[in-house]
C-alpha cells in the first residue's frame, strides 16, 4: 500500500508538477484538431475518412517523434529535451494561426502537432527517475494526468473559432500557455542524479528483442491509443451521429474525456496495491463490453455513458501499463518509454481511420466499434497467456512487481 506521506517526502514536486505541466499543455495541443474538426470539414469539404484522416495525422507524427525524443531523453536528459519539445510545438501553431489557408497547410500542421504528442517521451522519464519502484505507479500516473489537457481543447477550441468567427485564432491563443509553460518548466525541472547512463544504439536494439517490448506496444496502443483516439474522433462522432453543433459535440466530448483524464492516476495507484496484470484484464474487459455496446448507436445518454465508461478504464489502464514498463525495463526508462509511446500513437492513428473508413464504406459506425471490441478482448487474452511467465521472472504474488528484470533473463 502506498503511503501518501512517503511519496510526499521522496522524489522532486518541482519535476513532478513540471512533468505533468508539460504533458497537460502538450496533450491539449495535440488533440487540437480534434474539436474543430466539424468546422473544418466544412470549410475544405471533407468527407468522412477525410476527416478521420486530418484528426488522426498528429497521433501519427507524435508516434514517429516519441521515438526521436526518447532517444533525446537518454541522451542529453529529460529536461533539456523537454525544452526543445516545447520550443519546436510553437511551429505548428504560428504556422495554423497566420499561413493555414489550404488543406495542404492544413496536414503541415496536423503532422508538426506531433511535436506536443511526442512529449510523452520527456515529461514521463522526467518524473519517473526521481521515485523508487513502490511509487511508480502514482508517480506516472500524476505526471501521466497531464492527459486532462485534452479537455481544455475540447471545452475552449470552438467557443473560442465561434466568438472570433475564424478557427485559425485557436492557434494564435494555444501559443500563449505553451510559452508560459516552457518559462516554468525552464525554472522548476531538473534531472534526477539517479538517471541511468546513455545507452549505445545498440543497447536500444537489445530491448526491441525483448517480447515484453512488443507486448507492452500492444496493450499501450490500446490504452492510449484508445483514448487519444476517441478524444480527437468523438467530436465528429456526436456531430455525424446525432447532428450536435460543434460546440455542444464537443461538449458532449469533454465529458467522456474527463473519465480518461481523471482515473489514470487511480488505475497507477491501484496497480500497486492489486498488481498491474489484474487491473489490465479487468480494465480491457470493461472496454470491450462498453464498446460492444456502444455499437448498437443507442439514444444519445447512454452512448454518453458508456463512453465515459470506457474512456475512464482506458485511462485506468494507462496508468497500469506505466506502473509495470519502468519496473520491467528500469535501466532503459527513456528508449522503452518512447518505443512504448510510440506504439500508443500508432493506436491514436488507427482508431479515426477504423472509425472513419468504417462510417464511409459502411454508412454506420456498429462494425467499427465492434473491432475496438474484438480488440480489447484480444488483449485480454493475451495477457492471460503470458501472466505466468511474468509472475516467474519478474512480478511477485499478487501480481505486484517484485524487482526489475535483467534483459537476459525474460529473452525467451
């Protein structure tokens, strides 16, 4: 159990509050388009893949870069790369804000929005160093929280086009938190003196032959990729689905992103205390029933309600999957975390595009939603399939972890 007084006196609350900052804005960059999807739509004409295309393009642009700022971490510190991430996401929003005017413009900013996507691979390894192994999963899953500034995408974004009657004012507006942020991360960060050494390139490819590797990318472009998914589709969902305006699509999206937001840092804490293998079977149990569900397109509440739902045990799982990675990989946090990142952007991706080209070809969105049901239920087990293994190598009983493992060890 973890003793909240005791995770009060350990690691750096400067680091850890800079980490979640630096993820909330981020995220609420990220997912940008997401919110004011529909009135782009309108303006370029787009259709329904077309429109699952420009909203998923960031996600896809933050899984190429998490690698690259993975790597950054490793090397030149977390903070330091924190501080780059943040300088390099004012591009896209100066470039949305003054020269976006075509769709061309439009998929420069998309993909360039997945500099604030990539900071995943900085804010996390920022906050995680400085805590020793029974804090990990409330340590991440604060710092992990910073997913919540998605909501102020979805709540602000189009009042904000709506009032000025021009979305690319959005843009100009975002650049003012970020700028702010980027000056109290500057002063409040600091690495921890505990960080691993940089890692060669070739200690990076040893942890890709890792199978725990590639598990690990399945079950976070589930969790992540699941939310973030859902956080820059649902919008166009309510709108297509059931003819809400912008506005109150959006609104409608905020209330199913708060459950994400909110209970990543419980799943984390219950992962201590349950083991994080439990609370994953659990947790993708819950996502696969609520999106079985939500395929048969109920009436607008309960849709409302089973989203939320889901959103929140995606988010639970979050934080389960980041309570065992650092524990399974301690010594190459950086690399794993950006690699695992990465994994969780490709799922961001691929949700819009399944959701969206499902609608398209299809004219409902039952068949797509029924994939993310098949999905999780994968997920469950195969989790079921490698437990044993785990609990003899490196998690003790209960699930809970009980040492990190050396690389040699768990190969096979």
């Amino acid at each position: 159990m973890v003793d909240r007084k005791s995770f009060l006196q350990v690691g750096h609350k400067g680091s850890l509050f800079s980490s979640f900052l630096y993820f909330d804005m981020s995220f609420m960059v990220w997912v940008l388009l997401g919110p004011i999807a529909v009135i782009l739509a309108d303006d370029f004409h787009l259709n329904a893949a077309e429109k699952a295309n420009l909203v998923a393009l960031p996600t896809l642009g933050g899984s190429i870069l998490r690698l690259v700022l993975g790597v950054l971490t490793d090397k030149i510190g977390p903070k330091r790369t924190g501080q780059i991430g943040l300088t390099l996401t004012l591009i896209p929003l100066i470039w949305g804000w003054q020269f976006a005017y075509s769709m061309h413009d439009m998929y420069f900013v998309a993909l360039m929005l997945g500099i604030a996507g990539a900071s995943f691979a900085a804010a996390l390894p920022l906050a995680s160093s400085w805590y020793p192994p029974q804090y990990q999963g409330l340590a991440m899953g604060i710092a992990g929280a910073g997913n919540s500034g998605t909501i102020f995408a979805t709540l602000f974004a189009n009042r904000i086009a709506q009032h000025y009657g021009d979305w690319h004012i959005v843009f100009g507006i975002a650049l003012i938190p970020i700028v702010l942020t980027l000056v109290i991360f500057s002063l409040l960060a600091k690495d921890s003196p505990n960080k691993p050494a940089p890692k060669t390139f070739t200690e990076y490819g040893n942890v890709l032959k890792q199978k725990d590797s590639w598990l690990f990318c399945l079950f976070y472009s589930v969790t992540f990729g699941g939310f973030v998914g859902m956080s820059t589709y649902l919008t166009i969902f309510f709108n297509t689905q059931y003819g809400l305006s912008p506005v109150k699509a959006a609104d409608f999206t905020t209330l199913c992103v708060i459950g994400g937001s909110f209970f990543r840092p419980i799943g984390g804490w219950l992962a201590d205390r349950l083991g994080g293998i439990r609370m994953l079977m659990a947790l993708y149990g819950v996502v696969a029933v609520m999106m079985a569900g939500i395929s048969t397109l109920p009436v607008l509440s309960a849709t409302t309600v089973m989203l939320f739902i889901a959103m929140m045990a995606l988010g639970m799982g979050n934080g389960s999957v980041f309570q065992l990675v650092p524990q399974r990989f301690r010594q190459e946090i950086g690399v794993v975390t950006g690699i695992v990142g990465a994994a969780g952007g490709l799922g961001g991706y691929f949700l819009p595009k399944i959701l969206g080209n499902m609608k398209l070809s299809t004219g409902s969105f039952t068949p797509g939603f029924l994939i993310l049901s098949g999905i999780a239920v994968v997920c469950v087990l195969v989790i079921a399939a490698v437990q044993g293994r785990w609990k003899r190598t490196w998690i003790g009983e209960g699930g809970k972890v009980k040492a990190a493992a050396p690389l040699d060890r768990v190969h096979a």
